[in-house]
C-alpha cells in the first residue's frame, strides 16, 4: 500500500492560513482570495491526461509507473447540500476505452464499500450518480490496469461546523438527498455537520476498500492481467493498427510519460500521404495503447436524455481530444503496414518555440481577488514559453489598479478570462475582509482607459474582454 497524504501541500497551507487568519472573525471558513494551487486551481485535478504541473508528473512518475497499483482510492470532498458520501459506480457515460474489467472492478468494490458503511449506520451515501468515468483527465488508472475510487464526503466549512436543515439538502445528478432510492440511503435528516464526520466518512470507507482488496487479491490480479494480455495480443486485420503522425514535439512528451511506446521512423507514404524522417507511429499492440486511442481519437459525447427526454449535461468535461489540442492529426490505420524504425539513437529531437522574446517588458498580469484559474495558467503558459519569469508582474491587483498611475509602472497589462461581474464586482463588501473586496469599479476601469490612451497596451482574454 502507498500513501500519498496531500497530492497539492502547498493548497493545503494556503487554505490552512487563510483559516487560520479568519478564525473568530465573520470570515471564517471562507475560502482564501487566492488559487490553492500556484497555477492551476481545481484543474490541478483535470492534469491526467496532459501531465502538464509538477505534482501530477511526480505521482506519474513514482507511483503510478512505479507500482502500478491495482486499485487507486482518490479522497476527495464535494459541496456541503448533498450526499454525505459517493462511492462508484460512476454515473454514465463511460469512456469507451475503459476496459470492461476496470467497470466491473470499480462497480463491485464501490458498491461493496456503501454496503459495508451502510450495515453500520453510515446515512446519505449515493453511488451511480453525480460523477462520471468518461475523460482521462480525472482517472489515468482507468487506461493502466488500476481502477480508480473516487470518495467524495461533503465538506463542513472548512474546519468549523455546519447546521443544515432537512430542506436544504439539494438534488445532484441522479438522486435526491430528500428520497431513498436504489442508489442512495439511508436519508440523513439533517444536523451538525463536523470535521469529525468527514474524517469518519472517509476512514471508514478507506479500511472497507483495504479489506475487500486483501480479500479479494486474486480476481484483483487476474483482472489486471486480463487487461494487460488484452493490451498485448496481435490486431487482427479490420481492427485499429494503430496511429501515424507528423513529428511533433509535444505528443511524445506527454504519451511517453503515460507509458505509451511512441516509433520514429523513416519517411514513408501511406495512403497517399508523406511523412517525413522522425514521424510516429503508435501501435495499438502494447500495454498502455488504449490511453493513447483516447486522447487521438476524436470522441463524440452520447445525447444522454433524461425520463422526460431533456438532454442531461455533462458532469464537466465532454472530449479530450490530444492531437487537436496540440495542432497535430493523429491518423488511424486499420492494417498493418511497413515501416523503418529509427535507433532511439537517431531520434529527431523536439522542436520547442518561444511563445514572445520580452526585453524590459514590464508585462503585468491582472489579478483577481476573485481566484481565476485563467490567470493561474497565463502565468504557467507565458513562463513555460520561456519568457523570463522576471518580467513576470503577478501583483497587479484590484486596489494598485484603482490607484493609477499604471503608465509609469507596465507596458502591457494582460486581463485573463473571468467573468465581467468578477472583475468589475469583485467579492461583495461584508463577504470579505474589506482589502479583498470591490473588483476594479468605476476608478479602475477609468485607469485602464487612461493607460491604453497613453500608449500602454491591455490585452482581454475571452470574456474579459
């Protein structure tokens, strides 16, 4: 067993401080004006698939490729009005590349656990709801032959105690906290809720997975070599051979890292088609080759209708779509074809680009003390572009904006996506410590106008503009 205690620590100390300096104060348990992660906020938990921030890389790389787990718990927290706890089964759709032993392995212990907690008067669990298995982006175990638990308990106000009252409990997706259903009981009336519950909930239903596992080695290892000799076995003719590509530099870094053997090869033709020396190919014979057909594919997103036959929306993400992100098409080919490897030796290097070369820039980035995940991965882009962090301002906020004079201090000052309440607003006063509250207002906006007016350059990303 591995445990990794805190995925994002450095969150945990932003949220533990702002705690901390709002405890006894009408701003307890609120949440800190800033990103609990330093780029990427809650898509931190979206990085599956594009092993794009250093802690997600650090968990691919030492344990996920290291251990090759089986069976992967993923301890989360969800709002405070619904369940008290979901356990899988995921709601549909699944990812059609998710292999059906990873289904059936995820769908019996899940359903296992709540049974479990459920014997000893655990209330408000629901499973087959709320949460979905269909992007990689949130379950890279599904695509290595480890299914991925999802426990999501509800959250108090951070640390400090909630009371909730019967009819404030609210409906997810595919239960109702009010009504006992197949997928969800027993109801919780209601009542304090406490740090302590969480931890209870949580424990809990981590020991019932241990237990199950240790009881259950054997069909959890035969699932897992089941899936990897599925992996292996010759492509019959008909069926996907694999994926060609153009060379490029960014596909390789992130399908090599999930374990997926990427060739270069020598320029070849195939249907009419020239590739040049050091394209790929990505055979669908190897372990890991499902996680590359679901990042190259293109995916369709099922037309899911409810009862009624209203159309029900996607948990969050809807495709996943590598090549189209990175600017590459990946083919697929559906027979076998000849082709010349290149030594790893002879391997054409990446050709990385740099996105701007910024000399004295004195570059601002707007800084809400709304968080924007937008703002958090400008930063990440603009410094993985190899523009020098220097140059870099992150503390232009609310206030120095409202201040002026913004000529004298930036060239360009770079809004990120965020909605036009969000900067303008701001947080309302008496919802945070009045340093933190206000957006721009009517003063900043006139000090915006005045810097473009006298020379000065603002760039607006999507709905900031």
């Amino acid at each position: 067993m591995f445990i990794v205690p805190s995925l994002n620590p450095d969150g945990v100390d932003i949220v533990k401080n702002w705690y901390d300096r709002t405890l006894g104060t009408p701003y307890e348990g609120t949440d800190p004006p800033t990103l609990y992660h330093k780029y990427t906020g809650h898509d931190n938990n979206r990085d599956w698939y594009a092993f794009s921030q250093i802690e997600t890389q650090l968990t691919v790389d030492k344990i996920h490729n290291e251990w090759h787990p089986q069976i992967v718990h993923d301890i989360h927290q969800q709002g405070t009005y619904g369940s008290r706890l979901f356990l899988p089964p995921y709601m549909q759709p699944v990812e059609p590349n998710v292999p059906k032993q990873i289904i059936e392995g995820y769908t019996e212990l899940g359903q296992a656990m709540a049974a479990e907690m459920r014997a000893d008067g655990f209330k408000g669990i629901t499973n087959n709801s709320t949460y979905d298995a269909w992007t990689p982006a949130r379950a890279y175990s599904h695509y290595h032959g480890g299914v991925r638990i999802l426990s999501e308990t509800a959250s108090a106000k951070i640390a400090t105690p909630v009371t909730l009252k019967f009819s404030e409990l609210r409906s997810r997706e595919g239960y109702d906290p009010q009504k006992e259903s197949a997928n969800f009981g027993p109801v919780w009336t209601g009542g304090e809720w406490r740090l302590r519950d969480i931890t209870n909930y949580m424990t809990t239903a981590a020991f019932s997975l241990l237990k199950h596992a240790a009881r259950n080695r054997e069909r959890w290892l035969a699932r897992f070599y089941e899936i990897g000799k599925e992996a292996v076995r010759p492509r019959k003719k008909g069926e996907l051979f694999g994926f060609v590509a153009h060379h490029n530099s960014w596909l390789p870094t992130v399908l090599s890292r999930a374990g997926v053997e990427i060739e270069q090869v020598e320029q070849f033709t195939l249907n009419g088609t020239k590739y040049r020396r050091g394209s790929m190919v990505i055979r669908m014979n190897q372990p890991y080759a499902n996680f590359a057909k679901a990042l190259l594919e293109a995916q369709h997103y099922p037309n899911l209708l409810d009862s009624s036959g209203h159309p029900i929306p996607p948990y969050d993400v809807t495709a996943h779509t590598l090549s189209l992100l990175m600017g590459v098409e990946a083919v697929p080919v559906f027979s076998p074809f000849k082709y010349r490897k290149l030594r790893p030796k002879d391997y054409v290097p990446p050709s990385g680009y740099i996105l701007a070369t910024i000399n004295n820039a004195k570059l601002f980035i707007y800084k809400s003390h709304v968080p924007s995940m937008d703002e958090g991965w400008t930063r990440w882009m603009l410094e993985q572009q190899m523009i020098e962090p220097a140059v870099i301002n992150y503390a232009l906020d609310d206030g120095r904006i409202r201040a002026g004079n913004l000529r004298e201090r930036a060239n360009t000052i770079i809004i990120p996506d965020q909605s036009p309440s969000a900067i303008l607003g701001g947080h309302k006063p008496g919802s945070m410590p009045e340093e933190y509250t206000g957006g721009l207002g009517a003063e900043g906006v006139k000090n915006l106008r005045a810097f473009v007016e006298q020379g000065g350059t603002l760039v607006c990303l999507n709905r900031a503009s």
